[in-house]
C-alpha cells in the first residue's frame, strides 16, 4: 500500500483528499503545516507527498528545500498560486509536479500514479552505467557520481537521465521526452525540461554555463552525448 502525505492548510481540502484516497486503496497521513509534515516524513516517510505552497508556519517553498535536503520522495505541489514565476521555483528546487487549485481529482490522481511509478524500484533498470570523463551514472543502483563525489538525483531526474540514455547521441523530441517521464497527459510543459535539465547540469556537467553532454536543441528536444566517446 503505497503511502501519500497530503500537507495543505485548508481541513475541507485535507479531508477530501484523504477520504479520496483512502477508497483507492492509498494509506493517507495529513499535515495542516509544514513543521508537522517535515516530521511525519522524519517518523513514518511516505511514496509521495502532496505540498500546498501557502502554509500557516514555514512557507511550502522552504518546506520543499527541505525535504530535498534529506529525501527523495516525490514531491506534487498543489497551489492556488498560478504564477509562472512561482511554478519554477517549485520545480527548480526539486518539485516533481505542479498542480493548480481549483484542480480535477482524476487529474491529481494520475500524477500520483505517475509520480509513483517514477520512484518504484521494484524493477531495476537494465540500461548498463554510463561512464563519461567527469561523471558516472549506476541506473540499475541509482548511483551518480560527478568529480568522483557522491551526488543525489531525485526520481524525476533519473527517469529523465534514462530515456535521454537509451537514445543516446540522438535527439529526443520534448513532446516525447515529457511523455515519458510525467506520462500521458503532458507535452507542452516544456518549462519541466528546461529546469529539470539545467538542474542536472549543475549537478553533472563540469560548466553549467557550456554543458558539454546534456545539449538542448532550441525548440525541438534534448540529447545526452558524451564528447570523450
């Protein structure tokens, strides 16, 4: 039974979500701030987390810094807030998926699963590590390493990284790529990639500023090469 912590200050909100999952077969914990959600992941942890951004206490924003600080647990931000500006923070520091309120519960519902299925290690991967000159990938382990020191990807990023990795060298359309990795239901959420890639490459490439393997091609897609191969 997968396990989803639903942190939103609104108890109507709380309660309908629960309810709704719970008949679906999820086991639901509630927070109605981000202290008590930061410390129902350090007690129980959860498969996913749905975080509103307007909390009582801590500001979601700080919250979702700080799960990323310690967890890989997807993360779905749900929000009243429609600014784009703030939907890219979101994702910037690490959100796997953003939801505005008012929203569609078979449309969060499916991002749950999605998100779930990023993070379910029950299959491990069969794509062989990708070496390069400065970082390794174990996808099988879920393993990186960039100038030989350890580095932590959240799902989202790895199940990106792999279909970039089985295409290798090849351009991979972002209407494809976002397909893939968030599901069905996507493809023109082109700002997704554009921070989830410029993530990555502050966290692989040696030069952010001039990626060497994680390329873009301006409105088309993306491509991982390796140069020293």
């Amino acid at each position: 039974m997968s396990r989803v912590l639903v942190v939103d200050d609104e108890p109507h909100l709380l309660r309908t979500l629960a309810i709704n999952l719970r008949a679906r077969e999820y086991a639901v914990e509630t927070a109605g701030d981000g202290r008590s959600a930061l410390q129902a992941l350090h007690d129980g942890g959860a498969d996913v987390v749905i975080l509103d951004l307007g909390l009582p206490d801590l500001d979601g924003v700080e919250v979702l810094r700080r799960i990323r600080d310690s967890f890989d647990v997807p993360v779905i931000v749900l929000s009243a807030r429609t600014d784009s500006v703030d939907k890219v923070e979101a994702l910037d520091l690490g959100a796997d998926d953003y939801v505005t309120k008012p929203f569609a519960m078979d449309e969060l519902l499916a991002r749950i699963r999605v998100a779930l299925r990023r993070n379910d290690g029950s299959t491990p991967s069969t794509l062989p590590p990708l070496r390069t000159a400065h970082f390794e990938l174990d996808f099988a382990e879920r393993r990186a390493l960039a100038g030989g020191a350890p580095v932590r990807l959240t799902p989202t990023e790895w199940s990106l990284l792999e279909v970039l990795a089985r295409h290798a060298g090849h351009l991979v359309p972002q209407r494809d790529l976002l397909r893939e990795v968030w599901g069905p239901g996507y493809g023109r959420e082109s700002n997704y990639l554009r921070v989830y890639a410029n993530q990555l490459r502050r966290k692989l490439e040696p030069d952010p500023a001039a990626p060497r393997y994680l390329l873009t091609e301006p409105g088309q897609g993306y491509r991982l090469v390796d140069p020293g191969a």
